[in-house]
C-alpha cells in the first residue's frame, strides 16, 4: 500500500494534514501512531512556520537523492520514527509529517494544503514513489509521477485538459528524453522540496559527459556480464555466488544492463538475485553526471533521446554511438529539417522497441 505524501501551496505558503489512509505506512498510519504514544520522544511538537515544506526541510530530517536512476528519500538525522505538524485543520496553512525508519529505509507520509492547490509525494516499503500535484476536489492530478521498485518511472501531465503521459526506464532517461516537460513541471515542484538542487544543470552535464564518451564502448564487458547473468541459474551453488560477487564487483555501470533484461527470460533465482543486486548497488551513493553517463554508454534508449538535441554536434555523437551499439548505420541524419529528424527519431524508437534491445 502507498504511503502518502500531499502538498498544497499558494506562493511561498504550504500547509498539509496526514491523510486518514488506514494501510499507509505498512501497517497502517494507527500503527505509528501507536509507536509515537510508546515512545514520547519520537513525536515532535507542533511547529510554528507556515514556510514552504518546512517539515520536510526541518533539521535535514530527511534528503531527497537520485540513486541509481531512482528518486529516493533517505534519513537525515530523524533518528526515531516520529510525527510532526504545522497549523491545525483550521488554519489556511498546515503541514503533516509522519516519518517511519526501517533497516536501509525510510517510509515517508507528508500532505499539506494551500489554497486548494494540492502536491502529493508516496513512499512505500516497496520503495515506490508518487508524487501527485492537484487542484481541491478535482477528479484527475495536473501532474503525477509514479516511479516503480524496478525504477521505471512514468509522468502524467494535464493541461487545458489534454492529458499527456511521458515514460522511461529512470528517472534520469526522463529528463533526458522529456527534458522540455520535466524542467517546466516536474523539476520545480522537485527543487522546492530540496532547494537548490539544480537537476537541469545535472542534466546538462550528463549530456556533456556523454559527448565526451562517445566512440568508446563497454560491449565487450556486457556479454561477460551477461555470461554470469546465465551462471546465476547454475545447478551448482558456489557458481551461483561467484556470479553475483562478480556481478556486484562491476558497480552501478551493470544496473542499467540487468534492468533491460526481459523478465521472461530469467527463472526465480536469476530474477530474485539481479533484483537484489541492483537494489544493492542503488543503495550505495547518490548519481552524479560523471556516474550515470558511465553507466549510459552502451545504452542505445539513452543515445536516441540525445538525437533530439538542439545541438548538431549531440546529434552526431549520439548518431555515431548508435552505430557502434547496434552494428548498423541507424538511419538518422543530424543535419536534415526537424521534422524529418523526429520522423526519424520515432522510426528507431519502434525499431530499438521492436527488437527488444
């Protein structure tokens, strides 16, 4: 069951209240509740500051990072499971806070209101995150991003009515694929919760590191990588685990080939394994530029988003690592009209779809 999290604002002003979703927070929001009363120390008193999410950003209780291509809520220096509140149901602005701290996680329940402008964000045990922005009493969000355990993310964006759905593998594909969209919509609700965050410079960067990569290539270490994918399924136990130290031992460049591997194609323990290991790997430090760029070079959805760049110079790096990746010249020229670039785009995407790669 989601956790949620629901912020509404009206210029710099936020307020929020826990929603009454008895299954949130595992076992229910009674169940922490319950908690805070057995340990008084754990509930904060109620805070007086109506700033823009003040309890999300109170004493760095909690950070929001990107790790391996996921939005992910850490623990700051909460230390206990708590709650906390700012207004009451009377007050224009009101906030609500709930933190609950499992080993490696957090699970994190936040809503506030402001003038019928409402913002929500969801984490669960699972380590699903939503984040939800809606008007008071509307039936559909102007703005939902849902990011699954697996770190594909979708964003649904409403305006003038017409409802439009971005998806990608992470969260980084996202704004490199929709870089329009993410930085009008989602990138400042973002930054709001962690100020001065600076994802488009980020993702500027990326692109950068990217060009600058380009002509080099991990194909050769993928298929050892994924010779020990296959070892996962080995009769043999001590196999099994050589295969995932060794799997383990490649870092973060791995996730991003264990994460295209069709499902279908994989028994229990390969897929109980890689989910694992990728979760693992996630875990370990927050992305930077240098880190997912690395991470990226042998992915060919990453390099077809770089071929709607607006700079020639992206689109033939981009056009020229496609080549190598797929071992044909992709038909694609950087120098042709817009238009017959996005035909052109849309033609390898169905192709790149297709083959499954």
């Amino acid at each position: 069951m989601w956790s949620r999290i629901v912020v509404a604002f009206s210029g710099l002003a936020i307020a929020a209240e826990i929603l009454g979703a008895a299954d949130i927070l595992g076992g229910g929001l009674g169940v922490l509740r319950q908690a805070e009363a057995q340990s008084p120390a754990a509930s904060m008193p109620v805070l007086a500051s109506d700033s823009r999410y003040a309890l999300l950003l109170h004493d760095h209780w909690l950070r929001m990072e990107v790790i391996g291509g996921q939005l992910t809520l850490i623990n700051g220096r909460c230390g206990n499971s708590r709650t906390a509140a700012v207004g009451t149901e009377h007050d224009a602005v009101r906030q609500n806070l709930a933190i609950q701290l499992h080993p490696n996680l957090v699970v994190v329940h936040f809503e506030s209101h402001a003038d019928g402008d409402i913002v929500s964000v969801d984490s669960d045990r699972e380590k699903r995150l939503v984040i939800e922005r809606r008007e008071a009493g509307a039936d559909e969000p102007l703005l939902l991003y849902r990011q699954e355990t697996s770190g594909k993310v979708e964003l649904v964006v409403r305006e003038s009515g017409e409802k439009q759905v971005y998806t990608a593998p992470s969260f980084w594909h996202l704004l490199l694929s929709h870089e329009e969209v993410a930085t009008e919509q989602l990138i400042p609700l973002l930054e709001a919760m962690r100020p001065h965050w600076q994802l488009a410079e980020q993702v500027r960067k990326l692109r950068r590191h990217m060009v600058s990569m380009a002509g080099s290539s991990e194909l050769a270490a993928r298929e050892q990588w994924l010779l020990w994918v296959k070892d996962l399924a080995s009769n043999d136990f001590p196999t099994r685990q050589l295969a995932d130290r060794k799997l383990r031992s490649a870092g973060q460049a791995v996730i991003s080939v264990l994460s295209r591997i069709p499902s279908g194609e994989l028994d229990a323990e390969q897929r109980r394994r890689i989910r694992t290991i990728i979760s693992d790997l996630r875990d370990q430090a927050h992305d930077t530029p240098e880190r997912v760029a690395s991470w990226m070079i042998d992915d060919p959805t990453a390099w077809i988003s770089l071929l709607d760049s607006d700079q020639t110079l992206e689109r033939r790096h981009a056009s020229e690592q496609l080549t190598l990746l797929l071992g044909e010249v992709v038909s694609f020229d950087p120098l042709a009209p817009r238009n017959v670039r996005d035909q052109q785009i849309v033609e390898l995407r169905l192709r790149h779809l297709h083959a499954g790669r």
